[in-house]
C-alpha cells in the first residue's frame, strides 16, 4: 500500500477513536456497513431514520432507558413496540439490462434420430455461423445455430454457441434457456454455465451469475470469465454483507421481544402471588378466636383477667362455663396416640400460663391451620381423631397434654 495513503488511513482511525461519532456520517454509510458485518458495535447514526436514504431502521430504546426516561414511573406491563426493521438500498456497480421479451427461440426435438449426414450438415451451418459471427451479422448466425440446433439437438456446444450469441445481442432471457438446454445435455458444459452466468449479470442477478461463472472458471477457465467475476463479485458480496446484516437485526429484534414477553408473564406471576398472598393473611386476621382473644365455644372474649396475668398456677377446677373437670362430654378412654392424656377427655388441669410462655406453642399458634384444628377440637372432642394425622397439630397438642398439665 502506498505509505502516504496509509499515512491517511492512520490519521483517520485516530480520528475515529477520539470522536466516534464521525462514523454517522451518511456518505460513511458504506464504512459503517462494512464495520457492522464484522460485528462491530458502532454509535446509533441519527440519519438512521425514515427520512434517511443510507438506512431506516430505527434503534428503540429498551425497557430499562424508557424506565429513565419516566424516572421509575413505569408501568412493567406497558409492551413496547418496535418500528419495523425497513432494508436500506445497496449500492451496487455495474450495468445491466432490460430483460428481452422476444418469443421463445425454436428449440431440438431430443427424441428425434441423428444421423451421419443430419450431424455432418449441423456442423457446415455452425461453420457458416461462426463465420456470421466473425462479420457481426447477428441475426444470420442465430439462423443458422438454429438450423444446427434441428439437424442435432443433442449437442450441447450448439446450444452453447447460441446463447454466446444471445448475449452479444444484450437478448439474456433467450441465451438463458439455450444456457439451460446445453446443461441439461451435459452437466459439465463450460459453455453452458458461462453463458448463463454472463446472462444473469446482465439482468442484475449477481449471486446467480457469480456461481455460474465460478463453475463455468473450474471446468474451463479463459480470460473472459475472470473479466466478468471481476464487475460480478463485489456486488455479490456487498448483497451477502447486506442480507447478514439484516438477518442479524430480525433476529435481534425476536430476540428483544421474547424477552419482553418472558419479563411480562413474570411480573404477572409475581402480582398474582402477592395478590393472594396479602388475601390469605387478610383472611386468616379476620377468622374468629385464637390465642389470645378466646376460643369459640371455649374462652369466649378470653378468661377473665386475660392472658397473660390470668389465674395463677393454671385453672384448677376449670373454668367457668369452659371445661369443669375436663371438657364437657369428653372423651372416654382418653385421647389415643397423645401422651400423657388422661381418661375421661381432655384435663382442664393445662396450665396456659406456661403455654403462653412457651415460643414453640406461641409460633405454632399463629398458624391459621393450626388454630382452626384447635379451635375444631376444643367445639367437639371428637373430632380430635382426624387431626391426629396432621403433622402440624398432632405435635402441638399431645406437648400441651404432656407438658403443661398443672397438678392433679
């Protein structure tokens, strides 16, 4: 590279990295191209808007910026849209052509026989072509191919020569069908692939021709095709170039979407949880009873005197119009499976204050489903069977039997 031209190139890099914003410029749009397919991370160009010729796509902001913006006043579930990702122009080199609309040229019969002379008289028309083509007369070289191409359609060259002449005649649609006719004869017909690839140029088809002409170059390669990939190739590219970038930014943008979609669906599960949450607490404040505050059935509004401070060294005798003697109606036999129960039900010889003191039984206490298996049994001792299994309650009431009966 010639060192003054590298000597720029220095300058503008340093350039580049003290003020990157350089990069926006839109006759810089090429560059910036260029950089992103690499994967480069540039600065968001403010030309890159619907009234930009050089791109239109327009960078939102995401959730976290727009939650700035609103200084945390946003609402998690707004969605927030996208513009649609609108393709910049390519620029591309190179001239081309409008497409021929001529009827098709008259094509062999494959199934027809050929024989010495039917073969011997193709090759003198293909002479008489040739020479045709060698005065510029056009026309009479696509009449006497054509003569050629009747008396032997199975020769691919014939095809191929013809199509040669299409384009010469800027006809790419008519050397397109004579390129395919040729290569399906014979699939490895230079002939073929060039004069297809040079027909696809012509009509702006870049990638097609570049493979054709890449294929046309490994079977047979002559100075005209290198010619041809030479105006071909970077148009290919920057189409390639482009199409990667624009996939990338679909993807990307998918991407961002289903994120937002994962981000909403969890803060609605979070709601919904805290909704029911703050539910069961309000419905567990509002159930009657408890400790303290009275059982029903049992210590309606609590015992006089209250909790703590109530009758010192338990109740002995029970309490008034609670549970004399143990409970009313008890349960003979004694509760099974409770330690330290007593025949004839329930002892009204507990000793609350002791319970009450007790941070294990306190803890449990404020279970909401402890106190309503409690509350069950204290209403109906019978029904203390079905809450044996539960390994929350069991515990708490077989403690209170057996360790904090006051003296018999």
């Amino acid at each position: 590279m010639d060192a003054a031209k590298l000597n720029q190139l220095k300058q503008f890099v340093e350039q580049v990295k003290s003020n990157p914003s350089i990069l926006t410029d839109p006759s810089l749009s090429f560059f910036r191209d260029y950089l992103e397919s690499l994967g480069a991370q540039l600065p968001p160009s403010p030309y890159e808007h619907g009234d930009s010729k050089s791109g239109s796509f327009v960078v939102e902001e995401s959730d976290d910026d727009m939650a700035d913006m609103d200084g945390g006043k946003g609402n998690a579930d707004e969605e927030v849209e996208e513009d649609e990702i609108v393709e910049s122009d390519i620029e591309l080199e190179g001239e081309t052509v409008e497409p021929d609309s001529d009827p098709p040229q008259k094509m062999g019969d494959p199934s027809v026989e050929v024989t010495e002379e039917s073969r011997d008289a193709a090759q003198a028309a293909k002479a008489k072509a040739v020479e045709a083509i060698s005065e510029g007369n056009l026309e009479e070289a696509i009449e006497n191919l054509t003569e050629a191409i009747l008396l032997n359609p199975t020769s691919a060259i014939m095809y191929g020569t013809r199509a040669s002449v299409y384009i010469k005649m800027k006809k790419p649609n008519a050397a397109i069908r004579d390129a395919n006719a040729a290569l399906e004869i014979n699939p490895d017909s230079a002939k073929g692939y060039k004069s297809r690839g040079m027909a696809k140029a012509m009509l702006g088809h870049w990638e097609e021709a570049a493979k054709d002409l890449h294929l046309a170059s490994t079977l047979d390669y002559d100075e005209e095709i290198k010619a041809v990939l030479k105006e071909v190739e970077p148009n290919a590219h920057r189409i390639e170039e482009h199409r990667r970038k624009y996939e990338r930014l679909h993807k990307e943008r998918e991407e961002r979407k289903i994120e937002r979609e994962r981000q909403r669906r969890r803060a609605e599960a979070q709601a919904a949880y805290e909704k029911a949450k703050k539910q069961e607490e309000s419905s567990s404040s509002k159930k009657p009873g408890g400790f303290p505050g009275g059982m029903p059935g049992g210590f309606p509004g609590g015992m006089p005197g209250g909790f703590p401070g109530g009758m010192p060294g338990g109740m002995p005798g029970g309490m008034p119009g609670g549970m004399p003697g143990g409970m009313p109606g008890g349960m003979p036999g004694g509760m099974p499976g409770f330690p330290g129960s007593m025949p004839g039900g329930v002892p009204g010889n507990v000793d609350f204050g002791k319970i009450l003191k007790d941070p294990e039984l306190m803890a449990a206490f404020s279970d909401p489903e402890v106190m309503a298996a409690l509350q069950d049994v204290m209403k109906n001792p019978a029904n203390l069977s079905k809450h044996q299994g539960n390994p929350k309650v069991a515990p708490v009431i077989a403690k209170m039997m057996s360790e904090f009966a006051g003296p018999k």
